[in-house]
C-alpha cells in the first residue's frame, strides 16, 4: 500500500505540473491571438524540457527554481539591457532606491564601459570611510564577478540588512591594473539628492541633483526656497552623472524649470500618448544646466525639457542617450509582491518630439571636461554665461 500512495503521489504532481503547462499553453496561446502555427514545436518543445527536468534529471529539480529560470530566460531574449527580471531582494532593494533610505554603502553608481562606476561618494557613509573615491570601478560583490551585470543587480547585490558585511574589488583610478579588496560593514544609508549653496561672490546659486527619487521634488523646492533667501539671481543646476530615476519625480521637478507646456512625451506600443504636462509656475531666472555623458534617462528629460523649452542654456559634452521607460510591475507569490518585473514599455519624446535613445542631448555650449586640468571648465563657463544675464 505504501508504494502504492508513494507512485500515486509521484503521478499526482507530474499531472498537476502537467496541468500548469497546459495552461501556459493556454495563456500563450491567447496572447498571440490564437496564431500558433509558427511557434507551436517552440512551446511544445517548453512543455517537453520541463517534463524531461522534472523526471528525468538525476536530481530533483525544485519547480520555483524552474520558473524563475524560464522566466529570466525570457527576459534574457528581448535583449534589452534595461528590462530585468528582479528577485525578491533585488525587487526590495529596487523600492528602497525608490522611497530614498536603505541600507547600504553610500555611494551612487552607474554602468560605464560595462563596468560598475562610482559617480560620487557620500561623506561620512561607509564607502567614503573605506577609501572609495568617485570614478571608482567595482570588479567583484562578494567574490561574484560583476562585470557586464545590469545595474539593479549590481545595487540590489550592494545593498542588504544594516550591519551585515559585503565585500568589495576596487579598481582605483590612479591604479586601474590591480583591484583592492574592501571589506565594508552596511549602514542605514538616508542622503539627500539635491545638495545647494551660493557661489562665492556672486548672486548665482548652485543646485546639484545626484538621482531622482521620490523625495527629490521636495527636496529641489527646499533648496531653491533656500537660494531664493539668500538672494539669487540666476541658477546653475549640475545634472552631471545624474543616471536618473524615477520619472514621476523628474517631472514633477521640471516643472520649477520650464512654462507652461509638455515636459515630455511617452510613446506606448499601443500607438497610445501620454503627456507630462507644466503649469505656469516657473523659476524664470537666469538658468545654464551642466550635463556630461553620464546624464542619462530622468536626467535627460529634464535637460531636454529645458533645451527645447529655451528656458536655460546646456553646457557640457552630449549626454548618454537613454530615451526609454522602464515600468516595474510586481510579481505577486502567494501572500504579496514577492518579485518584480522591469521592463522596458515605452519611448519618450522631448517637448519639441525630439527622439534622443542611443543618440544623446547635445549641449548648446560645448565644454569638455578635463580631469587632470585644475579647476572645473565646465561650471566656470556656466557661471559667464549666467552672470551675462544676470548683469544685463
């Protein structure tokens, strides 16, 4: 009887899992729109290794492990850098990012060369305690390579419980050719994105925005409320390295920047529109915006929006050219969101429908940055030409 209910048993979930493909099938199925003949040996061929893996591989498989497989596999095929699939960590890590606080190391990263790129270092964060300086190039998390990675993976794997350990391979700038192992200790990491201050000698303020997130438009309102006190006259707003963020915040933010008007469009596959919209309250001073090839997608449409919108000058060298969204939807497992799926929905379009993917914002002044001149020939061109207006 025993190895009866233990065959039975065996049948049972092979049925069950059975059943779960075929409604698979069934779901493809509906949203091709019922057009299977050229794909019908691929599904079927889905159906066959699954079975095989479950029954025939000389271990036994667990099934979440299968499922998770197939669907980074299908992710894997769009070929698009940005759509990813995010595991539970990854996806939770993905929403502190999101709200502003977490626990981590306190540096702001992006992907340049195919390699992990520190953009800045927070003062008095781990990081900065440890040595990391900007320009930085983490090689290694926690002995896993990370060369080539995505960056959500790549900050999901950075980020973790406060006062948990993580270990880092640091490719310095003055020693590109030798990695220093770092041994770093989480923090609960809460910095600000817009940082702000009075240039010296002037009635020009200084606004640096490091990324957006959901505190950033609060926190671009404090600091021009801030410069506006001490008396400012005209804006120097630093987009430089700035990889973006959330789209709802870069809207809400260029609307202190720019008239009345579309900010930005976003093209749905649909054929559908939707318009990011200003009112008529607006900064209306004198503005010159510095961008870099780092300043990349909300960046970017903050930037576009004030190029088009003639409301500010661009100096710097052509931005990175990221005119896609990425929309996150949740996975839901049971009890809740357990992982998230993001994945690339929609084409923006700049207020004058200027399309920018893979080709970047150019500047209207051209100033190339130079590390090992003293000095910062960018911002010093931004300051002429912002003291020109505000001296007519």
């Amino acid at each position: 009887m025993r190895g009866y209910n233990k065959q039975g048993s065996r049948f049972n979930k092979i049925a069950i899992w059975l059943t779960v493909l075929a409604l698979i099938f069934f779901v493809f199925f509906v949203a091709t729109g019922g057009i299977l003949s050229t794909n019908y040996n691929q599904l079927g061929n889905l159906v066959k290794v699954f079975t095989l893996i479950r029954t025939q591989y000389i271990e036994e498989a667990q099934t979440a492990n299968l499922v998770d497989g197939a669907i980074h596999g299908m992710v894997e095929a769009l070929d698009d850098p940005y759509s990813v699939y995010l595991d539970e960590e990854t996806f939770k890590q993905l929403e502190e990012q999101i709200r502003g606080s977490f626990g981590g190391l306190g540096i702001l990263v992006g992907v340049k060369d195919d390699l992990l790129t520190v953009m800045r270092v927070y003062e008095d964060t781990p990081a900065h305690r440890a040595g990391i300086n900007d320009g930085d190039r983490i090689t290694e998390i926690d002995g896993r390579d990370v060369r080539g990675t995505d960056l959500e993976t790549a900050i999901g794997l950075m980020r973790g419980p406060v006062g948990t350990k993580i270990e880092l391979s640091v490719l310095h700038e003055d020693n590109k050719d030798d990695p220093v192992e770092l041994e770093i200790i989480r923090e609960e990491i809460s910095v600000p994105t817009v940082d702000g201050k009075m240039l010296p000698e002037s009635r020009i303020g200084y606004m640096l925005i490091s990324q957006f997130n959901e505190k950033t438009p609060d926190e671009v309102l404090d600091v021009l409320a801030d410069l506006r006190d001490q008396g400012m006259r005209g804006l120097i707003l630093d987009l430089r390295d700035n990889p973006g963020g959330e789209l709802g915040a870069a809207t809400r933010v260029a609307d202190n920047f720019v008239p009345k008007g579309p900010i930005v469009y976003i093209d749905y596959r649909s054929g559908d529109e939707d318009v990011k919209s200003a009112d008529d309250n607006y900064l209306q001073l004198p503005l010159a915006v510095l961008v870099n090839e780092n300043s990349a997608s909300a960046a970017e449409i903050l930037a576009g929006a004030i190029k088009d919108t003639e409301t500010g000058v661009l100096v710097g060298t052509t931005t990175f050219g990221k005119g896609i969204v990425q929309t996150v939807f949740p996975l839901n497992s049971g009890s809740g969101p357990k992982a998230g799926l993001k994945l690339t929905t929609a084409r923006y379009l700049t207020p004058d429908k200027h399309d920018i993917h893979e080709k970047g914002i150019e500047p209207d002044v051209e100033v190339e940055y130079n590390q090992d001149a003293p000095g910062d020939a960018q911002l010093d061109r931004a300051v002429e030409i912002v003291k020109e207006q505000v001296e007519k």
